[in-house]
C-alpha cells in the first residue's frame, strides 16, 4: 500500500528544529560548533519529503573553499543525521551549507511543503523574529491542501559556528533517526529562538537507560534496545525510539 502524509511523521519538526525544504527533502541544522583542538562538526538532519529512493548532496565551505562533503540517501519519508567534520584550526569568516535535493520523476509528496526562516542555525539577538517565525507556523509552515510545486532543488545556508571546550565527541557520521516502521521521537522542548545545543538530560529521579553492559552498550528503558554508548553519547537520545538518554 502506498504511503501517505498520515505514515510519515514530521520529526524534524518534533526535535525542535528550524526546518528548510530543499527540492526532495527537509534539513535542519542540529548544531555547528569548533573546539579548542580546530576540530569542527556541523550535524544535520534530513528528511525525505517524497515517496521513493533520493539521494541528498551536502557540501560545507569556508571562504577558503570546501570543506566538508556527504552523499545522503533517503527512501520513503526515511530520516538521517549526518555529521560534517572538518579542520575548524585556520577558519575565519562565514560557513555555508549546501544542499542539493533534486525530485526523482515520478515521486510523490510525503511530506506537507514548509515555508519557514531561511537561518539554519539562530544568531544572537534572533529571538524576536525567531519567535514570529513560529507564531507563522501553523499559517504558512504547512502547505494547504491545493497541490504545491516542488521547491528548489539547491539551497545555500549561512551557518553560525560556535565555539565550545573539551574534545568533540565520539559518534557515527551517519545514522537513522527514523524509518517506516518506527514510533515518532517524541516532542522536543523548545525555547522560540534559543541556540542550538545538547538535550537536556532527563531529571535523575527518573533515568531513561540501565546501566551499562560490559559489552559497551546501554539499555533503552523504553524500547529495550541496546546501543554503543559512544554511538548516542553526542544526540542524547535513543537512536531507536527517541527517549532521552542518561548516560
């Protein structure tokens, strides 16, 4: 049976972030940041907004040129993270995310059209058109029920690095977030405007994972399923049903 709007949740949207529909697909920037070290990361998650196979190009660039690069492929409203590591150490100046997403022929919408802020990540000072963006949500985030054309294919996004101590963690550069089949992460907590940053550990009267294996892997309260902690310890939630982990 084919699927439909109603099979496919909007999860970019319940993980709280800005969404951006590119051509074939829905991205939204989870984070970019820099350590002390010059290593840089830029994670992003992208979701396939029409039926079928589709392949999504991501390509990070400094002043310097390109930086980062990654090939994407998604089928059936199917949802990834990806991570962008990159030499941060001499960087000045902006950072640009493309994306290009074309429609394959034939495919069909999955996913609502969104029309929304064109920032993939929040500036200082954006709470205020940040938190009229979201009061437009629900008037233009969606499309209306009148047939909408794809949008274009490629996009450009200027990206905010920000700046943070330690070493940048351990984690896979791509992984499922969500696929047909799976229950829908649940609702993020979300502060209109707020900073990109980690999820907010869950309170400790109530942890969401056992402790942890010899193997190396922790338990899932909610699904049971058990994963490398080094896999989740960067997202903080649970790769399979999106419970928030306690690591």
């Amino acid at each position: 049976m084919p699927l439909s709007e109603a099979d496919v949740p909007d999860v970019l949207d319940l993980l709280g972030l800005t969404i951006t529909e590119v051509g074939s697909a829905h991205v939204g920037v989870e984070w970019a940041r820099r350590w002390p070290s010059g290593a840089g990361r830029v994670v992003v998650v992208v979701q396939s907004a029409y039926s079928g196979a589709l392949l999504v190009d991501l390509a990070l660039a400094g002043p310097a040129g390109q930086l980062a690069s990654r090939q994407v492929a998604l089928a059936h409203g199917e949802v990834r993270r990806c991570r962008l590591p990159f030499d941060a150490a001499a960087l000045s100046g902006a950072l640009i995310l493309s994306i290009k997403a074309p429609v394959p022929a034939g495919a069909s919408r999955l996913r609502p059209v969104w029309v929304r802020s064109e920032a993939a990540v929040p500036t200082p000072g954006s709470s205020v058109l940040g938190a009229l963006f979201g009061a437009l949500k629900q008037a233009v985030g969606r499309g209306g029920s009148a047939p909408t054309p794809a949008s274009s294919p490629v996009r450009e996004l200027p990206l905010e690095l920000q700046g943070v101590e330690g070493e940048p963690p351990i984690a896979a550069e791509e992984e499922v977030v969500w696929q047909v089949g799976m229950d829908a992460p649940p609702q993020a907590s979300l502060a209109i405007g707020r900073a990109p940053g980690p999820a907010a550990p869950p309170p400790a009267t109530e942890p969401a994972v056992a402790a942890p294996a010899d193997d190396g892997k922790a338990s899932c309260l909610s699904c049971h399923g058990r994963f490398y902690r080094e896999l989740v310890r960067e997202a903080m939630r649970c790769p399979g049903c999106g419970q928030s982990w306690e690591m």
